[in-house]
C-alpha cells in the first residue's frame, strides 16, 4: 500500500479495508503475509463514544498478535463485550487501566480488586484501545520472526492506526522493541532496558510503558499492577518536568 492511499484514510474502519487486501508478501526470512486469505482480524479503539470523552488518560495497548479462534467478531467489539472474569489476560489489563488512571503526580491507587467488577461487561475495556502487531491468527508462544516480518512490511499501516487512535499513553506487552524498530528508534532513544519513556511521537509527547505481556502470569497482579502505575507516575512526572 502506498503512502498516498494513507493519506486520505480518516478512519480505522477504512484503514482495515485497504490493509486486509495488501499483496501477499515473503519476507527476507522466508515468512509468508497474505492478509487476504489469511485471518485477519480488526481491532483498535473499543468505544469510540466512551473514548472520545477521556481527556488525558487515552491508553493504547501493543500486543503481539490475534488469535481469532477466541473471538466471534472485530477485536474491538469482541473486548466491548466480554467478561474479564473469563479472561485472565484482560482481567490484567482492566487492572492496569483502573491503576493508570487513578494514578496521579502525588499518589498511586491500592490494588483492591473489590473495586472492580469483572463479571460483566467491563468499564474499563471500553475506555481503551488495543493494537496488535500480527493482525493475522498467532500462536503461543509467539515467533519472533514472524512478528518482526508482519512490523516490516505493515509498518506504515501500524503508524497510520496510532495516528488516528492518537494516545496519550501507549503500554507496550513485551512488544516495546518491536514498535521501537516500526518508529525507527524513537521509543527508546538509545536506552534498552527503560521501564517507561517520554517521548515526542507523531508530533506531541506521549508516554510510553515497556511492560511485560498481561499474560505474563509469573508475575502476581498486584505487583504487575504496582509496577505499572508505579513507572507510569515516574513517566508523568518526567513528562511534566517534576
């Protein structure tokens, strides 16, 4: 897909239209990208009702890759709907946001799971957006040259899609080195093992958090969650000049 075709897309809706339909490529490792006979799943901006009223907090998350046999529609809709109770890895994820947006420059929230109700159709997952590198179905684990060569040739696409999400806050799941190759090097800025970076992308300051996957179980939640919030403040503070 050329720039140009870029250019004029406004929305992810037209976005998925044209990429699902790029030609099939191989990449230099032998790995094989045909969107169009391959499984390819949208996602993105959950709520765009609910995500249009948050003001500073607008998280995106950066996954690996889709895994369409669990879901029955778009990635988005399918995250709008569901029960994190159902789910340990989007449980983790309400988690994260809760704690994110409740942390402020003075004070970080207690982990208290009795303030979050898992049960139902959560609040949280419909304040979000999540962005998945490999559109097309994964595996587990996830290989890493299939996901280097899906960043390769989708990399402008990938741009295209945080444009129009447009973040404030982009928490990477272990995927912080790739989007640091799609970015050319403008997350890190040099720094390999950062937690958390401040930096000017797609013309504004956004921070980002390099995290481990929310499915990383090995990690209990509330230290997960203490850790996120935790280089989140340390971000907003750097950001902010503090």
């Amino acid at each position: 897909m050329n720039d140009n075709n870029l250019d004029n897309i406004k929305t992810e809706a037209e976005l998925f239209a044209l990429w699902r339909n790029k030609p099939r490529f191989v990449s230099s490792k032998n790995v094989v990208i045909n969107h169009a006979e391959n499984n390819f799943v949208p996602d993105g901006i959950v709520n765009k009702k609910e995500w249009d009223k948050i003001e500073d907090k607008k998280i995106l998350y950066v996954l690996k890759e889709a895994h369409s046999a669990k879901i029955d529609s778009d990635m988005a809709t399918w995250l709008g709907a569901i029960k994190p109770s159902d789910y340990p890895i989007w449980k983790r994820v309400v988690q994260w946001t809760y704690g994110i947006t409740n942390t402020t420059l003075d004070s970080t929230p207690e982990f208290l799971e009795s303030e979050i109700d898992y049960s139902k159709s959560n609040f949280w997952l419909n304040k979000i957006a999540m962005l998945n590198i490999k559109k097309s179905d994964g595996k587990t684990p996830s290989i890493k040259k299939e996901l280097l060569a899906y960043a390769e040739y989708d990399k402008q696409e990938i741009i295209k899609q945080i444009k129009i999400i447009n973040p404030k806050i982009i928490v990477c799941g272990s995927t912080a080195w790739i989007l640091d190759r799609i970015f050319d090097g403008g997350i890190k800025n040099g720094e390999s093992n950062n937690w958390y970076y401040s930096v000017d992308l797609l013309g504004e300051k956004r921070i980002i958090l390099a995290c481990y996957h929310p499915a990383y179980f090995t990690i209990k939640a509330e230290q997960s969650f203490n850790d996120v919030t935790k280089y989140y403040q340390l971000a907003l503070k750097e950001l902010q000049g503090k």
